[in-house]
C-alpha cells in the first residue's frame, strides 16, 4: 500500500528500484487509476451500483435523526447528483 499524494491525475507508473546512476531495473508502465470525490453527505445506505456509462446509483438513509424524502440517487460522471423517485 503507497500513499498517493492529493492532486494526483490517473496514468501510467513505473516502479523504480534504486535512483540516479545507481538505477537497478525497472518495472513495465501500469495504468493508475485515481479516485475523486464525487459527492459529500450522502450517508449511502449499502455499496453503490456503477452502471456502463460510469453513472454511480446509490441508496441514502440521511444523517441521524433526519427524514429523507427521496432515497435513491444518481451520480453521474460529471458529478451532478439527481433523484431518482417520482415523488420528489
């Protein structure tokens, strides 16, 4: 496990064993693929379903004590969030 520092982009890395001319070998490229928050209190209920498009479908309960109209929400990539309930 490595810490990725914050403002990291997705890509390809290289593990380096040794540095400068004391370089010893070097691993093939692999993808990296980091994560973004894409929404903040959403107290999801259980793990979300991500569909083919990249869209994130998820259930919420509230914070403690509150009443949620709506429980089901989409996320889509361009991180906009939106219900999913005809009573909202």
């Amino acid at each position: 496990m490595i810490r990725i520092p914050e403002g990291t982009i997705s890509g390809d890395v290289v593990l380096a064993v040794g540095e400068g001319s004391k370089l010893a070998s070097m691993s093939n490229p692999l993808t990296l693929r980091v994560a973004v928050p894409m929404a903040e209190n959403l107290h999801p209920v259980a793990n979300p379903a991500v569909d083919t498009d990249g869209n994130v479908y998820a259930t919420v309960s509230g914070g403690r004590g509150q009443s949620v109209r709506c429980r089901f929400f989409r996320l889509r990539r361009t991180s906009r969030c939106g219900r999913l309930c005809a009573m909202c």
